[in-house]
C-alpha cells in the first residue's frame, strides 16, 4: 500500500512481488485505499507529446509513466498529434 501511495504504478507492483494486476487491486480494495484518476496530467501530457515526437512508442512511454498506451494515445489524440 505505501508502494502505491508513493506513486508506483499497479503494474510495477505487480511485477515488483510477482502478482497479478487483479489481485494488487484487490489488496489496494481491501485497505480502502482510493484508486487514481485514469489518464495524464495536464504536465504528464505534455511529457508524452515531447516522447512521441521524439519517436518513443506510445506503449514506451505508457510504461514510463506508468498508464496504458490507451491513455498515451488519448492525450496524444487530444492536442492534436494523432488523428
């Protein structure tokens, strides 16, 4: 629980202890602990569109900031660089 309280994504957890994704949120669900807003920050957006233009993946740079390449794509498709 602290892990995540202190910014760590479900997924680096879970490959952290070598569980499932689920089961993190589960652990997470039991203790009460209030999940994050999917997507990017306004600051994080930015940090993807300066990524994809410097050609990273968007799956790349999900994995960097901790999201899926669904919400790197999105941001991307919201400011205009993907259609």
């Amino acid at each position: 629980m602290g892990d995540y309280l202190a910014g760590a994504g479900v997924q680096e957890l879970a490959d952290r202890y070598g569980i499932h994704r689920a089961t993190v949120f589960a652990h997470l669900r039991r203790r009460n602990v209030p999940g994050r807003r999917p997507g990017l920050s306004l600051n994080e957006k930015a940090e993807a569109v300066r990524l994809a233009r410097a050609g990273i993946s968007m799956r790349a740079i999900g994995r960097r900031m901790g999201v899926d390449r669904k919400a790197v794509r999105a941001a991307l498709v919201e400011v205009g660089l993907l259609i």
